[in-house]
C-alpha cells in the first residue's frame, strides 16, 4: 500500500492481517476483513463514529449500536499489504443494511459510496483499522489507584461503556 510506511519490519497492513499478541484473536493464515473485525467489535463502533454516527448511504444519523459494516465483497476481502481496507467496508443503518445484502446492488454501486466517502473520513477509517490495540496487562501492584489509573488512560472505558 503507498503511503503507508513500515512499523516494527512489517507494514501496517500485515500487522492488521496478523493481529499477534492481541487476546481473542487467533491467527489462521491469511485472513478476511470479516473475521478481523469480529474479532475486534471495538473497532467496528470506531468506524460508525469515524462515519459522524450517519448511513454512508442515506445519511441519516443512527445510535451507534444500530449501525453496521458491510463488508463489500465477503468472498474477496483478504488483508494483505497490497489492499486498502477501508475501501472493502461501508457503515449502515439496519435498513440500508437489508438493501446491500440483496443481489440486487452490485459491488460496482457500493464501491461509488466508497469514492465518494471524504478523504478525512477515510483516513480516520484507516487508521482505526491498521492501528492494533496493545493487550492490557494489570501492574504488579494491588495498588487500586494505579489500577484504575491506567485503565482510564487506555481505552477499557470505551470497551466497557460501549459493549466493545
């Protein structure tokens, strides 16, 4: 992917596909956009805020939990270095939803959504999806404020507000 520097030796991209060190995640060769985002449902609510909380389609705005990604073409969405993932994904209301998942709309009128997303949109969108999230280990200590201290820093209350 140009534009997108190394990190770490490997590419965003590649550190994306692996998901390495991350809890609940289990590498299994190359991998879909699909399972890594059922893998981190975190990053699914990142995408909808990134989205303004609105359809990319009809572009009401929606309570984040009831907004979706749609991947575009499920069969055909690996992670590899070569790919741009938010180009593979649009952010749906339950009803626009329903649409998309009919035959009826080709891929060719869902990736015309893709294009006309704005570029801030899509470069919010992206970095949700190649940044990995480091696992949370507790301190050593029992020390309660410490504890919590650092949970407030991290992103624990999102996952904990927001069912992440």
């Amino acid at each position: 992917m140009a534009g997108h520097g190394k990190k770490g030796g490997t590419t965003l991209t590649e550190n994306l596909a692996t998901g390495a060190g991350e809890p609940g995640y289990e590498s299994r060769g190359e991998e879909d956009l699909s399972c890594f985002l059922r893998a981190h449902p975190v990053k699914i609510r990142r995408l909808a805020r990134a989205c303004g909380c609105r359809c990319e389609h009809c572009g009401f705005s929606y309570p984040i939990n009831l907004l979706s990604v749609h991947i575009l073409d499920p069969q055909n969405s690996p992670l590899s270095s070569e790919s741009d993932p938010q180009s593979l994904l649009l952010v749906l209301c339950p009803i626009c939803l329903s649409l998309f998942a009919t035959p009826g709309v080709s891929r060719e009128q869902k990736t015309v959504l893709v294009r006309l997303r704005p570029d801030d949109t899509s470069q919010a969108m992206r970095k949700i999806l190649m940044t990995r999230s480091r696992p949370y280990s507790p301190p050593e200590s029992r020390d309660w404020a410490e504890i919590f201290g650092e949970i407030m820093t991290g992103c624990a209350p999102d996952l904990c507000l927001n069912g992440g």
